[in-house]
C-alpha cells in the first residue's frame, strides 16, 4: 500500500513506486482489440496553477500479434515517457522497466491527443505500461447557452482555487475508448482540502502541507472521476433492511455543512426503497457531494450537486431519488457508449415517477404521466420525431422528450402488458445479470420474454425501435338499453376510437361517466385507424373520457394542450412585446437573454421584438408579454381578450381564480389560449414592481409547465392549470329495439 506522501520530484523521479497491486478483475479471454484492465495512478493536483503531475500503471489485454497501442489522453498534457514494466522469472527479485517509443498526434475534434506506444519484442497478450506526465487542466466552467434554468453548467474538467473536477471528459489519465477497468487511485492535493472519487478509500496521510489519500474502485468501471474542494465532511455507517452495510456521506462546503442530515436521511429513505426493487447496493459507500458550480451528475458511489442545489434542498426524487437510482442504472449496469441510451429513460421511470406511485402520492404520479405526454407532444414536433432506439444523449428538449420521458412511458407500457410480478422480477434479473457489464434494448428485450414468457418482440418494435407516436380521438358514442345477464336493465355502450398516422397496438382505458358514479374500461385496438368498443354497463352512460389519467403513450396535438409558456417557447411563430417603460427593468435582460441565444438562427426561425404601444397582437403564432406596472392598462385589455374572467390585472396588483394578490412583492405567470389562433397562447409576466420580477426573470422559463404561477419575492406560492381536460364525448342514448 502507499503509505507516504510522494513529492514532485519523487512522482517524477523516482516513479514513487508502490506495492503491487492485485486489481479485482479476473482475466478474460484475449480480445480482439486492446482494453485496460486496471488503472494504478498517482496524481498530485496543484488548484493554483491549475497542474496535475501524475502516475499511471496500466495494465493491457491486446491481441497477440498487436505491435502498437493507442491511448487517448488531454491534449493540454505532456507525456514524460512511457515504460514497459516485465516481470522476470520467481528467481529474480527485480523487476526491469524498457522504455517505449511513441507518437502523439493533437485532434481537433473532439479535442484530444493521441498517443500510440510501440511495444517493443513479444508479448503474451497482457502487458502493463507505466505512463509519467503532467500539464494543466484549465476550462472554467461556463454557464450555458440557453434559457433553461435547471441545466448543468458547461466544463470539460477544472483544476482551479475554486475547486477540482475531473471526469471522462478531461481525460486527466490515459485510457482506450471502451475500456471497463478497476481502479486504484493516491491523490495529493493542497493540506485543507478534500479528495472524493469512486470506491473506497483505504488511506489517508497528510504532512502539514499536503494531504494524500487512497482509493479502490475494485469493480469494473466506465471511467474514473475524481472532485476535490474544502469540504466539510460527514458520514454515517447504515444498514439496509437486507442487512448490506453501506457508508452514506455528505461532502459539503461550510456554508451548508448544517444540511448533512437532510441529506443523509434522505438517501437512507430511498436506498430502503430502491434496494428491495433493483437488489442489493452496488457499492460499499453513497456520498452527495457539493460542487463549485452548477450541475446535478451521478458517478459510482457519489453524486455531484451544484451549491444552488444543495441550498434549494434538493432531495426529491426527480433530484437526489434519480442520482441514487443511477447507482445500479448506469454506473452498475452500463450503457453501450455512443449506443442507443434506455438509461435515462429507466432511471426516470422509477425515481421521478414510480416513487409517487410507491408513496401513494396518486395526484403527484397523474402529474408525472400528464408532464411526460405534455413534454413530448410540446418539445417533438412530428416531422423532427425519431424512435427511442436512436437516442443516445440529451442535447436540447425534444432529445429529453423523446430519451427520458418516451422512454420512460416505454417501461410504464411494459409493466402493464407483462403484468406486475414479471415486470418486477425481470428488472431485479436485468440488473444482477448485468452488473459490471454493458448492456442494451435487445437485452432488455430477452430478460423481460424470458421472465414473462412472452414474445415481445412486436411491443420494442413498435415502442422502441419504430418512431413516432399514436394519435387517438373519439368518434361516435352510443348506448341503448339492454337485458343484464342477471334479469335485470344494463346499457349497451358503443364507442369509436380513432388512430391518425401509422396505427399502434395498444390499449386505452376508456372512463365511463355514468348517472350515479363512474367506470374505468380498458379497450385493446389494433392496427387499424377505427376500432368499435362494445361494452355493457350497469347504468345509464352520459359522458365518456379518453384516458383521463394519462395512463397510455400518445401524441396530444396542441389544441389539446393546456396553455402554458412552453407553448410560446416551442410556437414556430413567436413574439416577444415589451410592455415596459424603463430601459433597466429586469424584464429587458430577459429580451435580451432571448436575442441573444437566437442570434445564431436564421432570421425566419428568431422571435420577433416589438413594444405593445397599444398595437394589436401580431395576427399569428404565440406571444410573450412582458408588462411592468405602467403599461397595466394595455396589458389588460391582451387579459381580457384571451384570459376572459380567469385574471385581471391592477395596479397594485391581480386577481386570478378569484384570489386577490398585491403588494409590491407580488408577480404572476400567467398563460392563455388565442381564441383566434388556435394552438398558439399568450403568456403574460407581470408584476406590480419591478422588483417584483427581478427574481422572476431570471429563472422564468424553468416556469414552463403551468398555466399560472403566482410567486412573492421571487418565490412561487401557487401555480396551477387550465383548461386541461382529456378528451370527453356526450353519449347519445339510443332508442332500445
């Protein structure tokens, strides 16, 4: 084991050679293309010269005959040299290093170097190379290039004063794409600060000016990710209701040091609920840890919250819930890199929608369906569709529409076909089956036939591999009186479901209104664009609703939409009017926020900037306003004109719903259909101060969902929708024969 600390010189010098180390990963048959089986590094990180100095021990499986080997490494790195270590006969005690000869070639895009090593004489297809270098990693993080508020900020590693974080993407260690290796990591970093990474950490020393601690990644992993600030560290030893003891720990700054055991508690509620479904934990330790900027990044055994997140509690289960479950989806079982991604979809089925459902949260659970047809109906117009097969990360929000939301529906769909029992059973097998390894739909496929015996080839063909989406509506609705079965009166109830665009196989759950209660039906239809449901009821039908619950996938056109400020964000015909006096109120950063980010796109495609100087509303598309407490009076008249009685607008103040709202703090969001437009609304920000909407304009398209928000001092106190009513039809009542 390392048991001191390593100076500059001795990393560089001497190799600061440590004991032999045994990775836990036993040897495969030879591949076909050289793979890393384990890293030993050695690094020294320096935040004020932005420097890693570092040590790599690689061991390789390459095939017999392969005379090179190509690495991949950061190009702001400069390679010292390379080493084959070989292992003499048991007689001998020492071991030789042979330096190797090598070529570098810089690449533009993406940016990397790489690095081919010659190997010099034979080989028994097992070799371990010894890497010395050193350079900085130096890309500040970025705030990102568009509205959305919850996005992580853009960095591909950092060493800096401010903090340390380098993943796959910095490519702070030489690797082989494609690699699944075991690590052993001993960082040295300024005396004061902190080392967190995967695994578990063995050793730590510290000599007055620097502190040095040791890792063990035993399980094969994707990459290495190593984060390093001035933490305040707790942690406390917890055991699972099966008995697994695992270590929960919280890596936070002072500041919010005092939320450890919120957080704590938090991971411990989900671990008892997520270890029961998907099997035991895949590692010894689960740290959340807070990072110098914004991102919200699950890695093996931690997660990498942004200090925003840690302060807004950010616990919920679309939040900490989804990065606990990555431990098993993702960074246990691993997606095929560049490949069709199920990942994220999984993951967001069961942390931001099965734990409502686990709960008993119903209201909540409704929502998260609602918010997936709604988000992928808003943010993936027909013509830019394309099958969840071919998502492999997200870039903008028809690449989450379509990854995580559809996805996501994918596995609710599942689960109702094949049954609960099977459909719980198949995930805890995918999971063990494939810990350690890659895996993809195909093998999501065979795991779920085999534990439901059913083929299910038809259902990943048609919702997983096929795109686009089904669209449904009723025709006609009719019901006649009939003889029940028991003697007495039932009612015969007809009703016409239609499909537009290519049909799917599906069921639809049907729910019956009747004079004295209601009735739930489930109707199977099939590939055709009508089908006629028969269906006897013990009372007499007055209205039918088209799955009221958002229960089954489907495309709702927008007039079907609620309104709702994405539905200005995603009209292809937008504007923007400033009803606004003051050249420095807040609401013009937000003009300026949106000219900005367009300001790449073709003139067609940018939203249009007016003042609303009492001018009518432009005669198409969708419309933002953005009104100030003088321009009230006009902005009202917009109100009364799309709004009608739901919102009225006053001088200190508003009305919406029939509560009255004022004072200076108060602001609303509030969204409307145009009448004389259909499918396109009118989304209006307005506050009776202008500080009243300074908070708000920052973070206002984070708002996107709701037909209403209400918010004092920035904070939202109320938000609800309207007009959201599925599809419903009137049952005409025939004459009985």
């Amino acid at each position: 084991m390392f048991s001191r600390l390593c100076s500059v010189s001795a990393i560089i010098g001497l190799l600061c050679l440590s004991g032999m180390w045994a990775p836990g990963v036993a040897a495969s048959s030879l591949s076909d293309r050289p793979v890393v089986l384990s890293h030993d590094l050695t690094v020294e990180l320096r935040p004020s010269t932005h420097e890693l100095i570092g040590r790599d021990q690689i061991d390789i499986e390459l095939p017999l005959r392969a005379a090179t080997v190509t690495f991949s490494i950061s190009p702001t790195v400069k390679i010292d040299r390379i080493l084959l270590k070989t292992h003499p006969a048991a007689s001998t005690a020492a071991v030789s290093d042979t330096a190797v000869s090598f070529t570098t070639e810089q690449v533009v895009h993406p940016p990397e170097q790489r690095v081919t090593a010659t190997l010099p004489g034979a080989h028994d297809g097992r070799v371990t190379l010894v890497w010395i270098y050193r350079g900085t990693i130096d890309d500040p993080p970025k705030e990102p290039r568009h509205l959305r508020f919850v996005t992580p900020s853009e960095t591909a590693g950092h060493i800096g004063p401010e903090g340390v974080y380098l993943s796959s993407e910095s490519q702070w260690y030489p690797d082989i794409a494609g690699s699944l290796s075991a690590y052993r990591l001993t960082a040295l970093v300024p005396q004061g600060w902190s080392v967190v990474t995967q695994g578990r950490k063995t050793e730590e020393t510290m000599d007055g000016e620097h502190v040095s601690s040791t890792w063990v990644v035993s399980d094969r992993s994707e990459a290495l990710t190593l984060v390093a600030n001035r933490f305040v560290i707790k942690s406390r030893a917890w055991k699972s209701r099966n008995g697994q003891s695992i270590e929960l720990a919280t890596y936070f700054f002072p500041d919010n040091a005092g939320l450890a055991d919120e957080y704590l508690d938090a991971t411990s509620n989900y671990l008892d609920v997520y270890i029961p479904i998907l099997g035991e934990f895949p590692f010894e330790k689960f740290a959340v840890v807070e990072n110098f900027f914004a991102s919200g990044l699950g890695m093996p055994s931690f997660t990498l919250l942004g200090s925003g997140s840690i302060k807004r509690h950010y616990v919920q289960p679309y939040a900490l819930g989804h990065e606990i479950v990555h431990s098993w989806i993702g960074n246990s079982v691993f997606n095929r890199a560049d490949q069709a991604n199920w990942v994220e979809g999984l993951t967001t089925y069961l942390a931001n929608y099965y734990w409502h459902e686990w709960t008993h949260d119903d209201r909540q659970a409704i929502e998260q369906r609602r918010l997936m047809l709604q988000g992928y109906s808003v943010h993936v117009p027909p013509d830019q569709d394309y099958p969840v097969a071919a998502f492999v990360r997200k870039r903008d929000e028809r690449d989450n529409a379509i990854g995580y939301h559809k996805s996501a529906f994918v596995f609710h769909l599942l689960r109702r076909e094949i049954g609960d029992e099977a459909f719980w059973r198949g995930l805890k097998t995918f999971v063990s089956r494939y810990r350690n390894r890659t895996a993809d739909w195909e093998n999501i496929e065979a795991v779920f036939a085999e534990e439901s015996r059913r083929d299910l080839g038809w259902f990943f063909e048609q919702w997983v591999e096929r795109g686009g989406s089904p669209s449904l509506s009723f025709g006609e609705a009719a019901a006649s009186r009939v003889h029940g079965t028991d003697g007495g009166d039932a009612w015969r109830l007809t009703v016409h479901i239609q499909q537009g665009g290519r049909p799917f196989r599906m069921a639809v759950p049907v729910t019956i209104v009747m004079k004295h209660g209601t009735e739930t039906r489930w109707v199977s239809i099939g590939l055709s664009s009508e089908h006629m449901a028969e269906l006897t009821v013990q009372d007499q039908p007055l209205l039918v609703q088209l799955d009221p619950e958002w229960m089954t996938f489907r495309r709702l056109a927008r007039v079907q939409l609620p309104p709702m400020l994405n539905g200005y964000v995603t009209d292809r015909h937008r504007t923007v009017m400033k009803a606004f006096t003051d050249p420095a109120s807040p609401l013009q950063h937000v003009v300026t926020r949106i000219t900005d980010q367009e300001a790449q796109l073709p003139e067609s495609q940018r939203t249009r900037v007016s003042s609303i100087d009492g001018k009518p509303l432009p005669p198409e598309g969708s419309v933002l306003v953005l009104a100030g407490p003088d321009q009230q009076g006009l902005v009202q008249s917009i109100v009364r004109e799309s709004c009608g009685n739901l919102a009225v607008l006053g001088s200190e103040g508003f009305q919406i719903d029939g509560q009255t709202h004022s004072g200076p703090a108060a602001a609303a969001l509030l969204s409307c259909r145009r009448a004389d437009v259909p499918g396109s609304v009118v989304t209006i920000l307005y506050g009776a101060s202008s500080q009243a909407v300074a908070k708000v304009s920052r973070f206002l398209f984070y708002y996107g969902w709701q037909s209403y928000v209400i918010f004092n001092d920035g904070a939202a106190v109320k938000r609800g929708l309207w007009q959201n009513e599925p599809e419903m039809k009137e049952v005409r009542i025939e004459s009985s024969h």
